[in-house]
C-alpha cells in the first residue's frame, strides 16, 4: 500500500476542485485570465513552499492540517497554471512558468545555503 502525504493530497484536491469547476462551468476560464486571480495564483504556492522548506531544513516540524491546507493552495495554482494552457492564455501560462522558476530556484538556494540540500535530496531519491 502506498499512502499520499496530507500536502501531496490537498494539492490533488486543489488542482481537482479547480479543474472540476472549469469543467462546470468554462466561463470560469476568463475570470482566471484577469490580472488579480493570476497574480493570487502567483503567490499561492508560497505557503506550501514555506511549509515544506522549513520542515526540510529541520526548523520547525509541520502538522496535517497546514500541510493539507498548503497542498490545496499549491493544487489551484497549478489548476490555474494548467488551465492557462489549455484555454491558450499564454500571455499568463509563460509568467506562470517564469513563478515556477522563480519558486524552485528560492527552494534551491535555501537548501543549498542552509546545508540541506544534500540531505533532502537523499531523502526524498533514497
């Protein structure tokens, strides 16, 4: 049996629940274009980042209810991000990319200058 992890399961639930409502309701599509929700999109993943990336440095330990929470957050933006591509907002979906850059590339320099980095990645690729 494989388990997911909480934050693994809210951003499934998140990108679900998005993916579900533009399913319902493709009008949807174009309140996500605005400049505000993508800039919410944007900005959305910074908790499960933060979340993740202090429990990975061993600063705090987390607990399931923000980790499920977090998820959910980081499950909508990539919802969003993937709607972007497939209603042909580009003018978003390349941005959207730039953020995903930009949030692995503070990731990797925080593990890197807090001396974890070897460690996560032998945890998380045993």
């Amino acid at each position: 049996m494989y388990r997911f992890c909480a934050r693994c399961t809210g951003q499934a639930l998140g990108f679900l629940a998005l993916l579900g409502v533009l399913a319902i309701r493709p009008s949807v599509g174009s309140i996500l274009a605005t400049p505000a929700v993508a800039l919410v999109l944007g900005i959305c993943p910074a908790a499960a980042m933060a979340d993740w990336l202090t429990q990975a440095v061993r600063s705090r330990e987390s607990n399931n209810v923000l980790r499920l929470g977090s998820g959910a957050l980081l499950g909508v933006a990539v919802g969003g991000l993937v709607a972007y591509g497939l209603f042909q907002h580009w003018v978003l979906f390349a941005p959207g990319m730039a953020v995903v850059g930009l949030y692995l590339g503070i990731a990797s320099l925080a593990l890197h200058r807090t001396g974890s980095m070897r460690r996560v990645v032998a945890d998380h690729f045993p």
